[in-house]
C-alpha cells in the first residue's frame, strides 16, 4: 500500500517537469501559451517530439497520480473527464488553428508525433 503513494507521487513529479519544460518551451519560442491566442512559432522539439500536447499530458498524469494516490473514484473520473474534454474539444479546435496557420509544417508534424503518447 506503501507503494502506491510513493509512485503516485513519482507520477505527479514527472507530470509536473513535463508540463514546466513545455511551457518553458513556448516562453524559449516566444509564442503564445494561451489557446485562443493566435501562435507565432511551431515549436516541435524536445518533449515536442514524445507528444503533440505535453502541457495536457502533464496535467493529465497529475490528476491520475493523484487519484492513485487517494484511490478515490472522484478523482478518477475527473482525469477521465479531462482527458475527454481535452481530447474531443480542445485539441481538434487547437489543431484547426495550427493547420490554417502552419500547414504543411503541421501536418508534417501530426503525422510524426502522437496527440498523447
């Protein structure tokens, strides 16, 4: 049971560094880091590569370390309905918007790396 707290937290950790380098990223590439706001640079490096949506995947790993961690079904359905959310609203809208602005770039991109993992 011990277990179970330590990896949760080794999870959230992760997440965490992941979600920081993404954003440290955007600020490096000096784009916009808001999804409504128009991007100025495709960034495709570094965690770019593993993932599509690092800043998502962080987020999302932290609310399932969490619910590891508490073993609550609360927090398993909220990671359920984030990774819904994100998913099926966020990312096709985000990903229209990097098409018109970036083309081909993008495409080239979507076909290499993964949404999620």
């Amino acid at each position: 049971i011990a277990a179970v707290p330590l990896g949760s937290g080794a999870i959230g950790a992760l997440a965490f560094g992941i979600m920081l380098r993404a954003w440290w990223l955007f600020r490096a590439h000096q784009t916009a880091i808001c999804p409504t706001t128009e991007s100025k640079t495709l960034v495709t490096d570094d965690v770019y590569r593993l993932t599509r949506n690092p800043m998502y995947l962080g987020i999302l790993l932290m609310l399932l370390g969490v619910a590891l961690g508490t073993g609550g079904l609360p927090f398993y359905i909220a990671a359920l309905a984030f990774f819904l959310i994100i998913d099926f609203a966020f990312c096709p809208y985000e990903e229209s918007k990097l098409e018109k602005r970036f083309g081909a770039t993008f495409t080239a991109h979507r076909g290499h790396v993964r949404r999620w993992l």
